[in-house]
C-alpha cells in the first residue's frame, strides 16, 4: 500500500507536491492507517457472510467500491445545497440509488451472482463505513478529493475481505476463484469448518490479530 | 396453504431463526452493536429486548407495505429505501411514545433506539422474508425469532465476555478480535442444533 | 432562498423525485430481461434433465430453439410434466422438482423415460446451498449418478446412500458432509416422483 504511494514521482514545485501528497495521504488513509475494518472494525456484516466464495466477495467489494466513490461524489457535489438538518436522509438516499442501481444490474444480467449475494447487496445501504466517509469527508472536501477518498476507502475493506476469502476457499476447498489450486485441491485435507460460518469469524480474527499487532510494532517504533 | 400448516411452518420458522439459522451467527447480520454492546449484560439485555420489538414489528410493516404497496406498483426495488424509512419511522415514533408514557422505560431502553437505525439486522431481517416469499403468519415468527435469536447471542456473548474480563488477552486480539473468536466458537455450538428441526 | 423553512422539503422532494425516476426508469428497462433470463433457466434445466444431445457451447437462442422444437408443454395428461417429443411419440417425461432445501427453495427437474421407470437425467435451476457442500447437487458429478437408474415400486422410487455403499439400480450416492441438503433432495425428488406417477397412471398410458 505505502509501496504504491511511493512509486508517484517527488515534485520539485511546492504547489504539485502538497497536492501530491495530499492524495497520497488519502491513499494511505483508506489503505491501510484507517483501514475501515481493521482500524475501525466497522462494517463487516453485509460482507462476512459471503465469503466463502472468492468470485462473491469480488463481486461485493467491486458493488461497495462503487458505492462508496461515487456517493462520496455525489454528496460532495451537492454538499452546498444540502440542508444540514437533512443530510443524513439525503445521504441514505444516495448510497441506496447506487446500491440499487447495482441490484438491478445484477438482477438482470447476471441473475446466478444476484441470488448468491442475496440480501447482501442491499445491506451495503446500511454499511457504517460509506456513511461514515459521507460525514467525515465528503461532506466538507471537493468532488475530486471525495471521490478518491471513497474509492480508498472501498478498496482497503475490500482488500481484507479478499484475504479473508482467498484463505477461506483455499482451506475450505481447495479453488480460488473456483479455479483448483495444485497442493489444496487434491493432498490437503479440506477444512469444512472454512466453508461454514464460524471459519468466517475465526479468519477475520487472526487477521485483526496480526494487522493490529503490525500497527502497534509501527506506532512504537515511531513512538 | 391451510391455517395449521401455516401455523406449523410459523413455528418451525420461529424455532430455526433462533437455533439453526440465527441471524447474527450464521448470517453475520448486527455485528456492529454487537461487538460494541457486548461487553456488559444489563446493556446487552436492553438492547436485546428492544431489537426483538423493533425487528418484529418492522418486519410485519414492511410485509405489508412490501404486498400491498411495492408489489402492485411493479416497485419492488424501491423496497430497500421504503424499508428503511419504515424502520427510521418507527423507531422514532417508538422513543417519542416511551419518552412521553414512560420515563421509567425510556430510560432503560430509550437509548438503544437511535443504534437500532443502523442495525443491519432489522432490515436484513425483512430483506430475507421478501427473499424467502413468506406468509404473514411465517413473518410474524421469523421476525420474532430473529429478535429473540440476535438476543440470545448477545446476552451470551455478554457473559461471556464479563466472565472474561480477568483473563490475559494478547494485546492484538483484545476488544474486536476476541469477540470474534468466542462468536465463531458460538456459531460453532449452534450447529449443533441442524437437523433438529425438519422443514426448518 | 435555502434559508426559507421550506426549503429542505423541497430539496428533498426534488432529489428523490430525480433520482427515483431515474431507478424506475432502469427498473423497466431490466424487468424484461429479467423474465427472460428465469424463462431461459427454466428451460434450460428441462432440456438438461431430458436424453436431447445438447451442443456443449449452446447460446441461451440455441437452446430456445431447442425448446421450441422438441418440448410440449406440462398438461394433466402428463401429470404435470415437460414432455420431450419426437413426431408423435413420447420419449421421456422432465418432472418438475420443487422444495425447500437447507437454506432455500431447490428446484429443477427429473427426466424419466417413457417406459415410466428409466432416469434419463437430473437438473436443479434453482438454489441456494452451501457452495462446496449442498451446492455440489448441481454440478455435473452428482446429477450424472442419476442417468440410467430405475425407480423403485413403493414408496421410495430413488435412495440416497452414504459414499462407499454399494449402489443398487434406484440409489445414488449422497453428498458427503452435507446431509442436510442431501436428505432434503432425497425427499423432494421422491415426493414429486411419487405424486407425478400417480398423476400420469391414472390418466391411462397414453399420456399425450
């Protein structure tokens, strides 16, 4: 994550640099600093559930990375217009335009996805994090900057939500992406626990576990 | 479908949205207030009791305004905003009666209310019965159930957690991760229950 | 003019009048598609249940046709059945199949033969299992134990039995680790078997 920040060129003009690095902070942000699930442990219900499939968890977090840029925009843009007694109605009206514009889709050309995903895509509605970027960013940040803020912000929860479900279908049964991987597919004992509900819980907690066990090394080492 | 099957199917519905298909732990549906809340009993208990009336109640509104509103207008996408003011409405409609009536009551469990909004459970719970196709009477136990079942895992969760408190946790897993792994442990004992219930 | 009380109200109404119609808009737009698609499904699981030769790289128009062709419609005479036509004569019956599975509705289809007692193929166009587990119903290893058995007098025309048994002609092997889904397919198929036997015998042989 700060790896791909780094490979942007330095500057040498002041005004570039802290534009620059303006966005590289948002990057890092979303990434990995505030990392939705990690950091903040939010949000994590509409997606859990699916994944024991890497090709639905894909398909989720592409819905909540959409979601998320693109309300972010939207509340962004209207942010001069928008009554403050009334944000927040008109912020879940947005996120359930996009999340709905999505279930349609799905419902439509994609219809085998649209029933694995179930309720799912639309409890992206409810999903604390795209609400919370809405108030905390959106809402006082330029079109620009928001929708990149969103769009981190979707990928560092999808990132985590794909490692949960590469483990949990490699484990639990042997494919990524439905795709036989070599060792897993054929000598490795398969782990059914992986495929069923509590693999899903017990996966997001080692990795909380060791993400929050590399904050904490970092924050000493800085400290 | 006859009155007795129906009741029949209400009350099996009812039993496996506690036991086997709950709705936190083989849904992962309310996890926010969940890992949240979870610390203490008392607050778990109230928060517990006020999802159970919330989801019950919600989940019937929103069957009918689902059947006899959405339906009929051909606007069956609408429905996740519809629910969702539904639920916003009621609860605020709810803290405004117990504030009035009931003091005693609005002190208790008048400040849960406003983190039931964002509960995904409630609306999960009535996005399920549109997914499922059920009756009315099949609502009426499956949103109850689901209440009840959300309770049950918090409340055991809770004393769980209390019971815990002394113990040594590594510093990584404290808080979130934890809480987590007792879930997945709960989720663990609870399918035990499969197979209990047939046409469940 | 956004300082006047009615303001936000109107706001409000505007914004979501705007993006509503957008909604309803698409909404529409897709609603067709969307019948066609669960048609298609539909159909695609008759022809799978049934002995046709399908090319393995068939287009939803392909399959259609297919349908169009060779596919008479369910009627009483059939009880209830898709009934697969050559000319005039009967060759195998797709028995709609339809309950509730562990999480949610299965349903397919179930190919018998004329001679009322063959499986020529089983197909499930609706599901919502355990993928790995109960999901494995649909794949091509479970449904191809089913070509070729017969059905059993009485009341159990198929059984499922427990991988490593040895299979008579009206068994197959179930799904290991998942006997919820594998019980409650074992009870579809034969409730509906059952009842659409009753159904076809009773109306005489000639069931066109």
């Amino acid at each position: 994550m700060s790896a791909v920040a780094e490979r942007e060129p330095a500057s040498p003009r002041p005004r570039p640099r802290k534009r620059e690095s303006a966005l590289r902070k948002t990057m890092k942000e979303g990434l990995w600093d505030n990392n939705p699930i990690f950091r903040q442990v939010l949000g994590i219900c509409s997606a859990l559930a699916v994944t024991n499939l890497v090709l639905n968890t894909a398909v989720m977090c592409l819905a909540l990375t959409w979601t998320t840029a693109l309300s972010c925009l939207t509340v962004s843009l209207l942010r001069d217009w928008t009554p403050h007694r009334i944000r927040m109605m008109v912020q879940t009206l947005i996120i359930a335009f996009y999340v709905i514009l999505v279930d349609l889709a799905l419902k439509a050309y994609w219809p085998e996805m649209s029933r694995s995903l179930g309720p799912y895509v639309g409890l992206i509605i409810t999903n604390c994090i795209i609400m919370g970027r809405c108030e905390a960013f959106a809402r006082s940040n330029s079109p620009g900057m928001s929708f990149l803020d969103g769009l981190f912000s979707g990928l560092g929860y999808s990132f985590v939500l794909l490692m949960v479900a590469v483990l949990r279908e490699l484990l639990g049964m042997g494919s990524i992406l439905g795709v036989p991987v070599p060792y897993f597919s054929t000598a490795w004992d398969k782990w059914i626990i992986m495929v069923m509900p509590p693999g899903a819980f017990f996966t997001l907690a080692c990795l909380i576990w060791i993400f929050r066990s590399i904050r904490s090394g970092e924050e000493e080492k800085s400290a | 479908m006859s009155l007795t099957v129906e009741l029949w199917q209400m009350l099996v519905v009812f039993f496996s949205a506690i036991f086997t298909g709950n709705i936190l732990l083989t849904t992962f549906l309310g996890m926010c207030p969940f890992l949240a809340v979870s610390r203490q009993v008392k607050a778990s208990v109230g928060l517990g009791f006020a999802v159970v009336f919330v989801m019950t109640c919600t989940s019937l509104l929103n069957w009918l305004a689902y059947r006899y509103v959405l339906v009929p207008l051909e606007l069956e996408f609408f429905r996740f905003i519809l629910f969702i003011i539904i639920i916003a409405t009621f609860v605020q409609f709810v803290e405004m009666v117990l504030e009035r009536y009931s003091p005693v009551l609005y002190q208790n469990l008048g400040i849960f209310l406003p983190l039931i909004t964002v509960n995904c459970a409630i609306l999960g719970a009535s996005l399920f019965t549109v997914i499922r196709e059920y009756t009315f009477l099949v609502t009426v136990g499956y949103g109850f159930g689901s209440g009840a079942g959300w309770m049950l895992a918090i409340v055991a969760m809770a004393g769980i957690r209390q019971k815990m408190a002394v113990e040594r946790v590594p510093a990584g897993l404290q808080g979130p991760g934890i809480t987590l792994i007792i879930a997945g442990l709960m989720a663990l004992g609870f399918i035990g229950f499969t197979g209990v219930l047939q046409g469940g | 003019m956004r300082e006047k009380p009615w303001f936000p109200v109107l706001y409000m109404f505007v914004i979501t009048a705007f993006f509503s119609s957008i909604l309803i808009g698409l909404s529409r737009f897709t609603r067709e598609r969307v019948e066609v698609n669960q048609q298609l499904a539909v159909e695609k699981a008759v022809l799978e249940a049934l002995p046709i030769e399908l090319p393995p790289e068939a287009s939803s128009l392909e399959l259609h046709q297919t349908f169009l062709e060779r596919i008479k419609d369910p009627s009483p005479a059939s009880g209830g059945a898709y009934v697969l036509i050559a000319g005039d004569k009967v060759v195998a019956y797709a028995v709609p199949l339809e309950g509730k599975g562990y999480w949610d509705t299965i349903k397919g289809f179930i190919g018998i033969d004329s001679d009322m007692g063959t499986v020529t193929g089983i197909s499930f166009y609706e599901q919502s299992e355990t993928p790995g587990l109960g999901a494995e119903i649909a794949q091509p290893p479970f449904r191809s134990q089913f070509v070729g058995k017969r059905m059993a007098q009485g009341n159990r025309p198929l059984g499922f039995l427990p991988v490593g048994s040895v299979l008579g002609e009206s068994e197959v092997h179930a799904i290991t680790g998942a006997t919820q889904t594998s019980t409650r397919v074992e009870r579809i198929i034969n409730e509906d078997l059952l009842s659409w036997r009753s159904g076809v015998l009773s109306r005489g042989d000639s069931a066109l």
